[in-house]
C-alpha cells in the first residue's frame, strides 16, 4: 500500500493516476476540513482523513503502508502559508510515524534552493523538511525540483490569469533575467515511479529539472504568444515588488504567490541532462506543453490547483 500526502494537489492528482494505473494500491491523506474534498474521479483510492500534526490518527492512517509519497505543503497560501505547522513541523510528526510504523520508503518533493539555512521561508521550509526525513532512519528519495507546470498549476496558470485580467504593464522581478528550468509534469511523476522501483535511488538526494534554461521574462513572453495577449514587460524592483503583492493578498488572492518571487530572487537550475541520463526520459518541451492556458470556446478559465 502506497500513501500519498497532498494527493488532491496539483503533482498529487497526475501522481495518484499513474500509481493506479500501474496496478498500486494508493491511500491518501485528507486534512480535516468542512468542505468536500477534489478526490480523483472513477479512480480507486483509499482515503484517510488526519491532520499532519496527530501522529495517533497517522498512525491509523499509516496501517499496511509501506511507501509514502509525501507532496503535502502549504506554500500555495503565499502569505497566509502555515509553512511551520504543515511543511516543518506535520513532515517532523510524519517520518516519525513512518518510522514506528516500518515504511519502507519515503519520496518528497522539495525545491532547488532548499537549505535549512536559507533567508527564504519556503526554501529554509523546505530544507528542515528534508532534514528530518534523512535523520528518521526511514530509506528515502528527495526530489529537490525546479518549479513544475501542468493543467493546475499556480506557475503559468497565474502568470496567464495576471496577462489577460491586468491591462498594465507586466511587472518583471528586477530585469526577469533570473533563470528558471521549468519541468513538465509529467516528466516529474515519470521520474518519482522509476526512482520508487529502482534500488540505486534510496537514501538520495536528486535535483531535477526540464530540459531548458530560460529567463522568467522568456517565460512569460512565451506565455503571451501561446495566449494571444500582449502586454508591456518592464522592470521593477523585486523588494517593492514583494512588498505590493503582500498588500494586494490583504484584499484578494492574488494571481502569483510571494513565494514564487523568492523563488526568482536565484537563478534555480540544475543540470539540464538530469532526465534522460538518470531516468532515460526526454523532456517535454515548455512551450508545446502549455496548450492548457489557451482558452477553448465557451471554456471558463482554468483554476489554480494547490502544488
């Protein structure tokens, strides 16, 4: 039995399709909440309903488990992240548990950056989690990703929501030349089922990313031709930046997380040869994978998923 944390998510739903289409038992985890869950549809999956943070319930939860796929996190709440209660302190109560309980094995998804050391909170987030799972004595596989795309996702969905809803000019963290290594969906859920079946993976830690180095204003350029829209790219200052979108998020939600300009205050890219020669898997190129943000008619806009 596989468990899946955040499988309602963004990664969680394609992840939780290809395990059960490969013939897996998948369980997965459900907070508490007063509103219905966005469970997969016609598709076979156990579900259990616990907090990150009550290890008995995990436990119950944890019964028959031998792999968790832990993709549970709380970053896509931008400011309103609970980055120490979900990401650091459910992942410390998690691996305990697995550990009690004798998983087998454990796969998370992390960020390139993360360090537990860093001034960035989903970053520093990030790397504490990955410090606990390496000291839990339980085998594990952390996927330290650049930033992943697909149907859902808050990466191009939120870039295309701010292009067509805001009329002004584009607002580019300092110049937009800071390099991002944007990795398909898919390609990401290929490489975690490859790396859960193959020996040499355990007790690693793997930076993935897809097959191309781009700027975030080549990104969002590539964004407003596959959409159709044109907008005005100008520079701005990256703290003013922040500092504007914490306020607008006072308001309303706003279209790109704070976080994901943390996330391009650094170049994150890794080596661009990482899927085909750990994984034999070619990656998908951006700008034929993003056909999704093209509006079809009588089509409503796609929503953001949670990561």
């Amino acid at each position: 039995m596989i468990l899946v944390t955040g499988g309602t998510g963004f990664i969680g739903r394609t992840l939780v399709r290809h395990l059960l289409s490969s013939g897996q038992e998948v369980r997965t985890l459900l907070r508490p909440s007063k509103s219905s869950p966005k469970l997969p549809r016609g598709i076979p999956v156990e579900a259990a309903v616990s907090s990150m943070l009550d290890e008995r319930s995990l436990r119950a939860a944890l019964r028959g488990v031998d792999t968790i796929f832990h993709l549970a996190g709380n970053e896509r709440h931008s400011s309103r992240a609970r980055l120490q209660e979900v990401d650091i302190q459910g992942t410390q109560v998690l691996v305990h548990a697995a550990a009690q309980a004798g998983v087998q094995r454990i796969l998370y998804i992390s960020h390139l950056g993360a360090d537990q050391n860093s001034a960035y909170p989903v970053l520093k987030a990030k790397g504490l989690a990955e410090h606990a799972i390496i000291q839990s004595g339980v085998p594990y596989t952390i996927f330290r990703s650049s930033v992943v795309f697909g149907p859902g996702d808050q990466f191009t969905t939120g870039i295309a929501r701010l292009l067509r809803s805001w009329p002004g000019p584009f607002l580019l963290p300092g110049d937009g030349s800071g390099l991002v290594q944007p990795l398909w969906v898919e390609d990401l859920v290929a490489s975690m089922l490859i790396a859960l079946e193959t020996p040499a993976m355990v007790n690693r830690v793997i930076s993935i990313g897809g097959g191309e180095a781009m700027t975030f204003r080549q990104v969002v350029e590539i964004i407003m031709d596959k959409i159709k829209v044109r907008r005005m790219l100008t520079p701005f200052s990256p703290p003013y930046l922040r500092m504007g979108s914490l306020m607008l998020e006072q308001f309303t939600r706003s279209p790109i997380s704070v976080f994901m300009l943390d996330y391009l205050a650094a170049d994150r890219t890794t080596n661009l040869d990482t899927l085909p020669r750990l994984f034999g898997i070619l990656p998908a190129r951006f700008h034929s994978q993003i056909n999704y943000l093209v509006y079809r008619k009588g089509q409503r806009a796609l929503k953001q998923g949670p990561n």
